[in-house]
C-alpha cells in the first residue's frame, strides 16, 4: 500500500483483491474492468510504460484473458491462454515492451510461483478479438503501442476467466511504471 502524510493523521491505502472470476465459475473479474486514475504525468515524452500485476493466483492460468486499455484507446492483450495447465500462485508478474528483451509468457509450462516473472505481452492460441465487455479489437500485443501518448486518464485492466472450472484472484492489484525520455 501507499502511505501519505496528513499533518498528525497518516493515510494507509491498500490494494483490493479482485476475484477471478467475479462470481461464478467462468467469466469476468469481480471489478471489471479494474481501473486506475493517472494524473499529473507530464504529457508528452512517454518512453516505456510497464504493467504490474501482484500476487496473481489461479488454479489454469491459461483461461485468463488480461487487456490493457490506455486513456488514448490503444488496446494491448498483456496475456491470453498462458501459463498452462499448472496453478500458479503468488507470483507477480510485470510486462515491458518487446525490444527489452523479456521472453513471453510460458504458453504450456508453468507461470514460476511465489516469484517475479519479467514477460513481453503475448496473446497465444485463437487472437482474442472480443473479451466480453471489453472493447472490440483488434488487440496489439505492443506496450510500444503506448509511446508518446498522454499518460493521464483512466487505465482499465480487463481480466477475463473464459472457460468453466477454475478460480482465482490478483491478490494485491495491479499498478503502472511510467519512463519518459
């Protein structure tokens, strides 16, 4: 969580679980989408933004479908139909843009629990075109997409459980890095 100062009060924040699903056992996050309010950022020089997810548990990662959808509408499907068939649990995981160097997701083998995994968005399997209540595709699999775009606005991260049997939960939200040049 975040803590800020208020004269003698101090102000704990701390992140919400988010289902996976929400309800049910297939479908979307329980805040769907989750969102995350940017301002103040300057707007212009965006170099690299990175997307942050903490404590990811899920008993087949690989139903999950995760969209970033920026204030400028770009689209950009961080993980689609990875990390197999393995539970993965307490593992945090942080996507950069493709020319960093960072391996996709696993599409088979396991997502490493209880660690941080650095990972390039990958969409494998059928190309998502449609996560339900999200917006339309096509989606980018490029956080490049995002480059010199106005940070500030509203983020939304959708994540979307698409096949019946399996649960789980971000246990400690999600979170943006904004590098400008």
């Amino acid at each position: 969580g975040e803590t800020l100062w208020l004269g003698p009060a101090v102000l704990s924040v701390y992140p919400l679980p988010i289902a996976i699903p929400g309800a049910g056992s297939m479908g979307p996050a329980q805040r769907y989408p989750a969102t995350i309010r940017v301002r103040g950022e300057p707007t212009n020089g965006l170099s690299r933004v990175e997307v942050v997810l903490r404590n990811l548990r899920h008993a087949y990662p690989a139903d999950l479908d995760i969209l970033l959808v920026s204030p400028s509408g770009a689209k950009i499907m961080l993980m689609s139909d990875a990390g197999g068939s393995s539970a993965v649990t307490n593992a945090t995981l942080v996507f950069h843009p493709w020319w960093q160097g960072y391996p996709y997701p696993p599409e088979t083998d396991a997502i490493p629990s209880d660690w941080t995994s650095h990972y390039t968005p990958k969409n494998y399997g059928d190309q998502e075109t449609q996560v339900p209540g999200a917006p339309q595709g096509p989606y980018s699999t490029e956080l490049n997409d995002l480059l010199g775009t106005d940070p500030n606005g509203v983020w939304q991260l959708f994540i979307y459980d698409d096949k019946i049997g399996q649960t789980g939960v971000l246990q400690d939200s999600w979170s943006l890095q904004f590098f400008y040049q």
